[in-house]
C-alpha cells in the first residue's frame, strides 16, 4: 500500500468512518491505503469549544502545519456506498 505524497502532485484523499464499527479507512486515488478500528474504550466525539470553525492541517499541539491546498471537500453525516464513493472520485476535478 501506498503511503508517500509527492510535492506537487495532485491526490484524491478520502476518510471514511464507520461510528457504529469504528473503523477509519483511508483511500488515495481510490486505491485503500489503510484501515483501523479505534479502542472502544476511546471517546471520539468532539468536544465543544464554542467556535464555529474547526482547523485542517494544524496540530495544535506542535504548531506544524499542512502546506498545501484542499479542494472539493466534503463532509457526509451519513455512510457512502462504495458506488457514491467512486462517483464522486470520478467526477472530481483533477
């Protein structure tokens, strides 16, 4: 599986989440790259912080940041098919 980014490419990234499950999978350009079921002894709900924006690409408690550029996000409250999942890949623009 392929895990590496290249700067300056181009790359078609998806998180899916089952909370019933809890299992995370990762795909880029549709190929699966990895999965994992979370410790069910784990909370994972957000915590409220009163803002009504959340942070991509800083970890907070480092200060790194991602330098980059996210286009097309999207944000389900509801499980995709896989057939969602390929559609819209498809017709995402590259």
């Amino acid at each position: 599986m392929e895990r590496s980014f290249t700067v300056g490419e181009w790359v078609h990234v998806v998180l899916t989440w089952s909370r019933e499950n809890r299992i995370g999978k990762l795909y880029k350009n549709e190929n699966k790259t990895g999965e994992a079921i979370a410790d069910p002894n784990l909370s994972l709900d957000l915590n409220p912080t009163g803002s009504k924006a959340f942070d991509i690409g800083l970890k907070g408690d480092t200060g790194h940041s991602f330098h980059g550029y996210i286009r097309d996000l999207m944000v389900f409250d509801r499980a995709i098919s896989n057939a969602e999942l390929n559609g819209i890949f498809s017709t995402s623009s590259n």
